[in-house]
C-alpha cells in the first residue's frame, strides 16, 4: 500500500516538475495527488477557556483484497519463467464449496512447496461474476496469511480477467 507524499517531498516534486518541458505535441507532467493537509495546530489555553478533545481518528479502510504480487515476480509467472505449481476451477460451484474448496487447494500447494497456482474462477455472466468478486476477499483472509504472497490478475493466455494468480510464501525449513 503507497504512503501519502509528505508536504516537503510535493514542494519538491513541484520544483522538479517545474523544470521539465514536454516534447512537442505532449501534455506536460501531472501533479501526484495532493497529501492531506496538516492538522491545526493546537488551540491556546487561556484563563477561562475550556479544554476541547481531539478529533477522533479517521477509520482505517476495511482490507478487501490480498496484496499484489511483486513486480518482477509476476512477469517471471506470467512469461512462464516461475512455473505455475497448480490450478483450480471453480467453476460451477456455489460461494461456500469455492471458498472451502480453494483454502484446501492453497493449504495442499503450499504444503506441497508450490511458489505460485493458478485460480481459475470465470468472470460471470456479465462479467462480474460472484466467484471473481470475492475470491480476493477470501484471499485475504487471516487464516491464509502464512501461506499467500500476493496476488495479481492472470495473463490473457491463462485466462485472463477470469484467473487470478496466487503467490505462495515459502515454506520454513525444517530442522
């Protein structure tokens, strides 16, 4: 997950951005996104005043999805450099058998010293199928934190929009 930019690395980019001139017929560069500005600083007391709490802090955003898969080890699986260990169709089952079904499958990969599977869920029938909907979600889930790395969108040649790539964590060595 990025981090917000600091406000002296924007006044930054903005000095380096202001040096930059676009080739011609190019748009020039846009700005990064804007941080949250800086907190009010805190209010003076004086004789009589009254002490008010701060604000409470915003709510961290529910984690919907497991995190990517990095970079360079997605191209490696997707190029076919890092081989796929497994695949799983969920197709054709209903919400509860996926779910149990594909923690067994990962649990198996895992145990079996796969580096990375293929999930392969189809995209609905209008492309927002349920199976591809939740399965991030399911990936997510603290009882596959010890066994998932990441996870990323397959290829199109293994299937796409409809697919998704799992990277596995290793498995610790035994002594």
């Amino acid at each position: 997950m990025k981090r917000p930019l600091r406000p002296e690395e924007l006044r930054l980019w903005g000095l380096v951005a202001s040096t930059v001139h676009p080739l011609p017929g190019r748009a020039a560069p846009k700005p990064p996104p804007q941080a949250d500005p800086p907190p009010p600083p805190a209010p003076k007391l004086t004789p009589g005043s009254k002490v008010v709490a701060p604000p409470a802090p915003k709510p961290v955003p529910h984690r919907t999805g497991a995190e990517p898969i990095e970079p360079g080890r997605l191209t490696r699986i997707a190029r076919g450099r890092d081989p796929i260990g497994g695949r799983i169709d969920l197709h054709g089952l209903d919400q509860d058998r996926a779910r149990a079904a594909l923690e067994a499958f990962l649990f198996r990969a895992w145990d079996e010293g796969y580096r990375s599977v293929l999930v392969i869920t189809g995209k609905g029938t209008l492309g927002d199928g349920v199976l591809r909907r939740r399965a991030p979600e399911w990936l997510a889930d603290p009882r596959l934190a010890g066994v998932v790395a990441g996870i990323a969108e397959a290829h199109r040649r293994h299937g796409g929009e409809g697919a998704i790539y799992v990277a596995l964590k290793r498995k610790p060595a035994k002594i």
